[in-house]
C-alpha cells in the first residue's frame, strides 16, 4: 500500500469516528430537548424589566428618541414547614408510657401546604399503647393515619394497641393553613 493509500485509510477512520461522534452527541441533545421544570424556593426575587423607546419628528432641527425603562419585582413566597417533636415524660421507668407529641408550623403568611406528610417510627424497646389523637390547629385539615410493619406497604389506620417495633407510622394532613400549627400525638410503652 503506498502513501496515497495509507492517507486515505486515515482519512476514512477519521470519518468514521466523527461520525460516530456526531450520532452520540446528537442522541444527548434529542434524549435533553424536553421541557423544563422547577420550583422556586420561598424568598426568591423576581425581577421583570420592560423597555420602550419612541421618537419623534424633528423639534428645532434635530429629532428626538426617548426611551424609558420600567421594572416589576415578585418576591416568591411558598408553604415554609417547621417540625419538631416532645416526648412527655421525659424520664420515664420500665413498663412507664411515654406520649409523643409530633407537632408542624407553617410559618408561611400566604401559602396553604397540602397533604404534608408526618413519618415516625415506634422507639425500640416500645409498644404502641393507645389511639392517635390530633389536632388540626383550626386550618381545615383532616388527618389521615397509615402503618407498617416493613416502611415500605402502609395500610390505612393505625397500629394495633401491644405492637412493638420496628415499626413505622404515617400521618397526612389534607392541609395546613398560612401561620397554622397542628399536632398528632401517641403514647407507647417501654417493655
């Protein structure tokens, strides 16, 4: 093979690998080219600027162009949920019960949250006691209690009085108004 032979080989792996390279990066750009999506955090600013130029016929022998510029701001303001958790008592003997009070604060001043969900798992060396109680703190919601033995399949209601851990518990409420707060609570005993 000579020289001639030798560089059109070249040129041809070339080609091929360029194309090859431009199918790779074309199937990246059609696998991206959808549309996106995302949520703006609370206390985000939006800044919107709308311009407008004109003139105007010639005042004195020179004409005229003025341009003014206006701007709107929005200041983003989304469902802001505190959580904590007491225990009641807080020093307790064996065979003692312990209430457990799950408490949620929407500390937004204009955004209902909806159907905020509440997990907690049974301590160890517990057995759950007594029914749930709730409180919705006046924001309209309605609480709706789910367990599980596995974390993963929760079946409506709640665990049975006596069920040790593990053991995993799920609360939902439907909705939690603009500076509401509400709680659910539950008692289990140490064995």
């Amino acid at each position: 093979m000579g020289i001639r032979g030798r560089f059109q080989g070249a040129v041809d792996m070339l080609t091929k690998r360029a194309v090859v390279g431009l199918l790779v990066v074309a199937a990246l750009l059609a696998g991206t080219a959808r549309e996106a999506r995302a949520a703006t955090s609370r206390g985000t600013l939006i800044t919107n600027i709308s311009s407008a130029t004109f003139s105007t016929q010639a005042v004195g022998g020179f004409p005229l162009e003025v341009s003014y510029a206006a701007t709107a701001y929005v200041l983003v303001e989304a469902p802001y949920l505190i959580i904590w958790k007491n225990a009641s008592p807080t020093k307790q003997v064996a065979g003692g019960c312990v209430t457990f009070k799950l408490w949620l604060w929407n500390d937004s001043t204009m955004m209902t949250a909806y159907n905020v969900t509440y997990f907690d798992q049974l301590p160890d060396n517990m057995s759950y006691n007594d029914a749930y109680a709730s409180w919705n703190g006046g924001s309209g919601g309605t609480w709706f209690p789910s367990a599980s033995a596995d974390n993963i399949t929760y079946a409506a209601g709640e665990p049975t009085v006596g069920q040790d851990a593990p053991y995993y518990m799920k609360w939902v409420l439907t909705q939690l108004g603009p500076r509401k707060s509400a709680f659910v609570e539950f008692s289990a005993c140490i064995l």
